[in-house]
C-alpha cells in the first residue's frame, strides 16, 4: 500500500531538542559518516526518506550500548535511540507510511528493554502483531538470556518469549524474518540442552546468512555465541574464535569503532591466557585505532596496559601507562574506575622498589574504599600492602596500629579476606619486634593456609609469607615446601613476584645444603631480575634517544638562527660592547643594592616572626591550661549533677517513708487513700531521679524502661489488680526531664484512676499505653482500658477533682492538648511537641 507524503509542521521544543540531542550524543566519537548523517537528518524533508535516516540514527545508538557497556555511559545512547524511534514514530504515522511505523515501534520497544523498563515493553508488545511483534519477542528472549545474571527466573522468561514466537505461524511473517527461527531454535537449546547443541544450531544460523552486506548482523550472532561459550574452553569454536571472527566482520564492513572495541576484547582475552606480547602490540593498535576516530575514554585501555606491562615485568611502562589512565580518567571526568586504577599504581610502585609513592597510591586508594562490602577481600589485601610498604620507610608503628584498626571496624568476608587480615597481623607484630603476637598469627595464617585454592594472588601472597617465616626461624624444611607451593600457584607468573619467590628458595636450599638446587634458583632470580631490569633499560634508552635526537634538532635551528643574527649585527659589534659593559656594570650594582636591601628587611621579618612565634607559644600554653582546667569543671559538674539525683530521689524516698508511717495512725480512710494517691506520684517522680543518677546521660530519660518499672510498680502497689492485664507499646525514645516528669505523673494518675474505677467487683479487662512519635517534632501518649468508661451525663469540666485538674496541668506544662473519649471503656490522648537539648556523654573515673 502507498502513502503520501505529507509535510510535517514542528513546535519550537521539538527543533531545539532535534538540534541539540544529536550534537550531545555524538560528543563521544566524530567519524566522518556520522557527520554525514547528522548532515542529511538537517537537510533531509519531511518525507519517507526522512523516517528511515531517522531509524538509522536510533539503530546506530541502539547497537552502540554493546560496546560501551562497563567502558562509558549506556544510559545515554539508549536515551539517544529511543528520541530517534519516537520522532520517527511520529513522522510515520503522519505520513501514514505503515513499514516506517512498525520499524518505529521495533526500535523503541527495543530501546525499553536495554533499560530494563519491561512494563512499558510488554505493553508496546501488546498492540504488535505479525513479524513485528515476532521480532520483540526475539528481542525480549535475547535480553533475558545475553543482558541478565541467567538465573533460572531469567531462564524460564527467556523460554516463554521464544516459545510465543514459535507459535507465530509462517504465513503471517514476511520471507524476510522467517530464517530466524535457527535462531530461536538456538537459543531454547542452550536453556534445555547445553551450550554445545546450542553452538552448532548457531553455526547452522550464521551460515545462513554469512553473505556480503550481512556483515554487522553476523557479527552479532557471533557476539551471542561468544558469550554463551565457557571461559575453559580453549578449543575448537573458543571465545577467542568467535572475536576474532567478529573481528574480520566489522573490519570487513568497515565498522571503525566496532572494530577497536573487539580487538581491545582479543587483546584482553590474551592478557588472561598469559599471551603478553600479543595482548600488548594489540592494546597499542587499539589505542591508535581509538584516537583516530575521537574516542574519549582511553583510560581504560591504558589500563589494560599498565597490567599487561607489569606482567611482563617492565615497571617503567606499566607505571607509565597506569598515570595515563589515571590523567585521561580525570580529564573525563569518569570516577567509576579510580579506585581500582590508584590501587594498580600503587602495586606498580611496590613491586618495583619504590615504597614512597607505592604509601601515596595506596593512601589514595584506602582512602575512600569500604571495608564493608560483600567481597572486601582485595580490600584488605591493599591495606596489607600498604601496611608493609609503611614498614619499609620506617614507619612500622603506624602500620601496625592501622592494621588494628581495621580490624576493630571491619569483619574480612571469606577464607581468603581473613587470611589477608591474618597476615598482615603477623607481618607487622614481626617488624615491631612484638615475636610471641607475631608466632600466634602465623600459626593462624598456616592453619588457613590449607583453605586455599592455588589458582590467585592471595594464596601466593600467603605461602610465600608462611616460607618467609620459616626461613627466619632456621626450619628451611619448612620454608622450602610452602615457597615451592608459592612457584606452583597459577598467579605465580609475574615475573616481580617470582624474582622473589626464587631468592627465598635460594636461602632455604643454602640452610638445608642443597647448593646445586640453590644456585639453580639464584640463577634463576637473577634472570628475572636482569630481565626486568634489561627491559626497563631498553624503555628508557628509546625515550632517551628520542630526547637527544629532539634536542639536537633544536640544536641545529637555534646555531643556525644565531650565525644569521652575527651576520647581520657584525658591524655595529663594537659599540654595542661598550654599551653592555656599561649596562652590565650599572646592572650588577642595582643588583648589589637590593640584594644588601633584601637581606635588611629580612632580618627585621626575621626578628618580627621570632616575637610572634613565642607569643603565639605563650598563648598556646595559656589556652592549653584554659582546656584542662575546663575539662575538670565539667566533670565535676557532671558528677554534681548525679549526686543532686540521687540526693532528691533519696529524699523523696525518706518522705514516702514517712508519709506511709503516717498512714499506720490515720483512721481516715479518705485521708489513708488520698496519702497513698500521694505516694504513688513521689514514686513515679523518684524513679526518674533514680534512672538519672544510675545513666550516663544526666539530662534525658529513656521512657521505655522508665515506663516498664512505673507500670510494674502501680500493679504491685494495689493488691486487687490481678484480674487487670496491662499492655504496653513504647517507642525506644529519650525525653528531656523536663518533660519526662509531668508525663510520668500523667501516667500514674490515669492508670491509678482506671485500675480504681474502670473494673469494679473484679471484672477483667485490659489497661494500655502506647507512647511514640506522631511525626518528626510531636509524640502520642495514648492511655486506653475497655471498663466500664465514665457514667452517663458525666462532664469532666464541671467535676473538677484533684487527679483531672492535675492532669490538665501537667498537660498545659507540656504545651500540648488532651483527647478524653469515653466509648467501651475510656481512653485518654496526650499530644506534644518533642523539647530537644544536647546531651553531652562523658565518662567518669571515680576514686
């Protein structure tokens, strides 16, 4: 069916977003063919040709979020397709061109699935149909299983969208989409039968479709099977293979930066495999690949340089690289890295003998790194690094007193994290001469050392400090076993940590007489260390050279300018002789004048400063006696302060005393009822005072515990409230005792009033509190029971009595107001705003 074409008219918001988004998006890479395209879009009209430019756009930022995932910002490119699908979206369904709007809608839905907002996916999914929506399906099959962690819940959604697709029948797909079901059949079968029968249906599919102009839809597939295949697999159809495959493709298509970013993925699969040179020569193609076509963030592939280079055991290159990843990481401003790049360089510097910079790095590295992570094992291996490289420049108290404290505020997570934490231990006790702490954390770390596996740095870092130890207690034995263990580790192939690995055998097969084998191992050390050491040398030969041969260039122009210049001064070389003795002459005595001059007013500074110094000196030591003096009268204030608590509460103690005495000689059982009404608020204003002498805070009441023993007084106090049960909900909350006394009150009187009058002749029932926050700036007090409630026509306001009047006025005391309903039962509501002091912890040392 044809359409129209119909002109488009736009708001101003949509040409400024048209002209702005695309310049923002392509800031990262230049090429010459994205210029065109950004060309065309402004030029292009409102037409069909206008929506399939626009598609390109948005695919072209669709495919680009593969390869700047972990390396840039993918967010950003599939915020960049979906603005494309949207405008074409729009344009197609104003031209009424159908196959614009499907392909639109395709884009889209694709973009919401990268970014994980399935919701809106699945509700785009269901107004598709036919070999649009046959195609999302594929795409959301495709994201469970390539974009996800693959649990079994990824798994099974996978299944259910290739499943939906099948049943798609092939009449309502066009000849086009119909080679995609090797595809789907590839990807089930990876999910059910194992990645092998899933590697061959995949073969099956690329060989369908491997002609030329098919070279970037290959490749993905490619893509696809590289990551399904295990990383043992070393042959056959390996990882390595399919990126290499990938890498002929995009080279094929002409696809620059595609192909940078698998040769950087080769590059690093051989930095894995132990293949230096080659990982290095094709490191250093990427890094030219990148330049040439603008990419900013080349710290990454400096990175990966600086580790392959330190490998190889050439430290000058390797630190070289790692600053240039650490100065182009600052110049774009992406921190995501830094961590892990000051870490490398700090290793660098301690591998290559320069404990200096190695405690800078590692200063920088430990600074703003948490110990509390789930995986804290490469933590706490840097903090022993950094501990030992302190040790080295002399400083092993603070080492040893920073490894304390991180052992005090963190818990090392795993076998491996403990034993990092354990060595650290022993090596620093060891340098501070502390040897019996030292011998027990390495009889731990030797304990552990039978947990580890031999395939990592850790297990090599600890069999190497095990034989370390033996060796200095003479059982060369011993050291031999766990330093040969360190050799045989997978990690053992940097050629910094083998160098020495060989030199401590070489002093265990000397203790033991082996001389032909020590020798074999001194030998071999001192090969490592001349090829480390040639391997320096030969770097800064080449960078010397390139210096001499610069300077000497400089050399030949600035000889050159100057005969040139004698040519054309010679005649007037007499004169100007006599002229600069003269101005030499007069020069050098200005210069001796304000030299002499210069020396005066320093010696007047001089003396200034001097005076400052020892005022400043004589202030200090008078604001030092101030401080001290200050802090003994706030202890004593503090303790003032307890002993009046305890003083009132003691007094208020001795006068219930008496008041109860009083009660044996009343006869009054009005009076008897209205002292023992007394003696129950002095009570419940003592056990504050009693709480406050007791606490460390001598301002502030924690009302939980407060509340709990004042209830359990009031229950103990009447000898009939057995048949009551007495409910309690306080918010762990600290009030001022300002605030914390008239409350207290409060609550005596209500429950004393409902355990009276609220269950006549032993009738059960329920007597509750909740105390907690209404808001930020306002507590509740709530005081409920389920009894008999006040009796009809009852008004509070014209029966004033002693408890209700009370009440109001402790409530008006807290500035807040009271609810008082009276519905099975009676409840009262208390309403208050929180007073805030600071309180002030101190710990005192009474003699």
């Amino acid at each position: 069916m044809r359409y129209c074409k119909k002109p488009v008219l736009y708001t101003l918001p949509a040409i400024f977003m048209w002209l702005v988004v695309p310049l923002l998006s392509f800031s990262q890479v230049n090429s010459n063919e994205d210029a065109q395209m950004l060309w065309q879009l402004r030029k292009a009209s409102a037409d069909n040709d206008r929506v399939h430019l626009l598609l390109r756009a948005g695919k072209y930022y669709l495919l680009r979020e593969y390869y700047l995932f972990k390396t840039g910002n993918p967010r950003t490119q599939l915020d960049s397709a979906s603005y494309f699908a949207e405008t074409a979206l729009q344009l197609s369904r104003s031209l009424q061109y159908e196959n614009g709007v499907n392909e639109a809608l395709l884009l889209k839905g694709d973009a919401f699935i990268r970014k994980s907002e399935m919701k809106n996916a699945l509700n785009l999914l269901e107004a598709l149909h036919d070999s649009t929506r046959f195609r999302l399906l594929i795409i959301l099959a495709r994201h469970y299983l390539f974009h996800t962690d693959r649990t079994k819940k990824d798994l099974d959604s996978s299944v259910l969208f290739l499943e939906q697709a099948n049943k798609i029948a092939l009449i309502h797909l066009s000849e086009k989409w119909q080679g995609e079901r090797i595809h789907i059949r590839a990807m089930h079968a990876y999910i059910t039968d194992g990645w092998q029968q899933s590697k061959k249906l995949y073969l099956e599919a690329i060989s369908k479709i491997s002609t030329a102009g098919n070279e970037e839809t290959e490749a993905l597939l490619w893509h696809e099977l590289a990551t399904l295949i295990p990383l043992h697999e070393k042959t056959g159809v390996t990882r390595l293979y399919c990126f290499e495959k990938m890498y002929a493709l995009y080279k094929t298509s002409g696809n620059l930066e595609r192909t940078a970013w698998v040769l950087k993925t080769i590059a690093d699969i051989h930095l894995v495999n132990g293949k230096l040179d080659a990982a290095e020569t094709e490191l250093l193609e990427v890094l030219e690949r990148y330049k040439a076509i603008g990419y900013r963030d080349l710290h990454y592939i400096y990175d990966l340089l600086a580790v392959t280079c330190r490998y190889k055991g050439d430290f000058n290159k390797c630190i070289f690289y790692g600053l240039k990843a650490v100065e182009y990481m600052e110049a774009t401003h992406d921190s995501t890295s830094a961590l892990t790049f000051y870490s490398r360089l700090a290793n660098m510097y301690r591998e290559s003998g320069q404990p200096d910079k190695s405690v800078e790095w590692y200063a920088k590295t430990l600074r703003e790194r948490s110990f509390k992570d789930d995986n804290n094992v490469h933590i706490f291996r840097d903090a022993g690094f950094f501990a030992r490289e302190l040790i080295k420049v002399k400083r092993e108290k603070d080492a040893l007193v920073y490894i304390l404290d991180i052992r005090a505020k963190s818990k090392p997570i795993g076998v491996y994290a403990v034993a990092c934490l354990t060595g650290s231990l022993a090596y620093c006790y060891h340098a501070v001469k502390e040897e019996r702490q030292a011998d027990r954390y390495y009889l731990e770390l030797i304990k552990l050392s039978g947990q580890l596996q031999g395939n990592n740095e850790i297990t090599t870092d600890v069999y190497y400090e095990i034989g370390r130890y033996f060796i200095g207690k003479l059982q060369y034995g011993k050291a031999a076993v766990y330093l040969q263990r360190a050799l045989d580790t997978d990690a053992a192939h940097a050629l910094a940590v083998a160098k020495d690995i060989h030199l401590m055998l070489y002093r265990a097969d000397s203790g033991m007489g082996n001389y032909a084998s020590a020798m074999q191992h001194l030998l071999r050390h001192k090969q490592l260390s001349d090829s480390i050491f040639n391997e320096t040398k030969s770097w800064q030969m080449e960078e010397l050279r390139v210096q001499y041969e610069a300077a000497k260039r400089e050399k030949n122009i600035e000889t050159l300018n100057t005969q040139n210049q004698l040519q054309r001064i010679g005649v007037q070389q007499a004169n100007r002789t006599r002229n600069i003795t003269l101005a030499c002459v007069a020069l050098l005595l200005i210069i001796v004048g304000l030299l002499y001059n210069r020396y005066l007013i320093k010696h007047k500074t001089n003396r200034k400063l001097e005076a400052q110094r020892k005022e400043l000196d004589r202030k200090n030591s008078y604001l030092e006696a101030l401080n001290i003096q200050q802090d003994i009268l706030l202890k004593e204030k503090e303790w003032l302060i307890k002993e009046v608590h305890h003083r009132v509460k003691n007094n208020l103690q001795m006068v219930t005393s008496l008041l109860n005495s009083q009660t044996a000689y009343l006869n009054n059982d009005a009076a008897v009822l209205a002292i023992k009404d007394s003696l129950r608020r002095m009570q419940a204003m003592s056990l504050i005072h009693q709480k406050l002498y007791q606490a460390e805070n001598v301002s502030s009441i924690a009302m939980q515990g407060y509340i709990d023993d004042l209830v359990t007084y009031l229950q103990d106090s009447f000898i009939n409230s057995g048949h009551i049960v007495f409910e309690q909900q306080v918010e762990e909350l600290e009030l001022d005792v300002s605030q914390a006394v008239p409350l207290g009150l409060i609550i005596n009187e209500c429950f004393v009033n409902a355990i009276k009058y609220a269950f006549p002749g032993e009738r059960k029932g329920i007597i509750g509190i909740h105390l907690q926050h209404d808001d930020d700036e306002y507590i509740q007090l709530h005081i409920s029971d389920n009894g008999v409630g006040l009796p009809g026509g009852f008004d509070l306001m014209a029966h004033p009595s002693l408890g209700i009047n009370l009440v109001r006025g402790l409530v008006k005391q807290l500035k807040g107001n009271i609810t008082i309903v009276s519905d099975n039962g009676l409840s009262v509501t208390i309403r208050f705003a929180v007073v805030s002091k600071q309180s002030v912890d101190v710990t005192f040392v009474h003699s």
